[in-house]
C-alpha cells in the first residue's frame, strides 16, 4: 500500500478531492487524524460529538467517516444505526454492497 489514498482506488486523481468526517472527541487524536488524511489530499471536516457528526454528515455526504464510537452524549453506535438508517450511502456504495451480501 503507498498511502491512505489506496484505501479508494488506485487512481490518486479522483482521491484528491475525496472527503473524511472524522468523529473524534479528543482534539489531539482527531487533529493528527486530519493531518495524515490532508497529506494524502483528503479534504476533512471534524466533529467532537455525535449530533454535530449527523449535521455534517448530512450536509456534506463524506467518502468515509472515521467514527469514534466512544462519544460522550450521543454515542458512536447511536451515530452509525443513525446514518445507516437513513442513508442510502451504504446500499449504493461499491464496498457497502459487499458487505451486505450483494
């Protein structure tokens, strides 16, 4: 693997412009996550609680979340039943099929 781009695809021009929500109430953890995702041309946005991560989640339909599922008041589990439920990311998206048997 030669970076966190590879994670999407091996073409590195379509991952320059691809978006992480990082979900992390630790500012140091989500601050670093977000440095080693920019230097790999992820754009990011950061949330430090779960009903913040639902608005950005919403409004700006990231390519991946990076999601802490220890979050105080509405946690990370509350957070991922929240997204699936209401999101067609998951069916539609090439590695979401997989996982759900299709």
């Amino acid at each position: 693997m030669n970076g966190v781009n590879d994670l999407f695809s091996g073409d590195a021009t379509v991952n320059l412009m691809a978006l992480v929500l990082v979900v992390e109430d630790e500012l140091t953890l989500a601050q670093t996550l977000e440095l080693y995702l920019r230097r790999e041309n992820f754009k990011t946005e950061r949330a430090g609680e779960g009903g913040r991560a639902l608005e950005l989640f919403r409004a700006s339909r990231p390519d991946l979340v990076i999601l802490d599922l220890g979050l105080p008041g509405l946690g990370g589990l509350k957070v991922l039943k929240t997204v699936r439920a209401g999101s067609s990311t998951t069916r539609d998206h090439p590695h979401g099929a997989r996982r759900r048997g299709r």
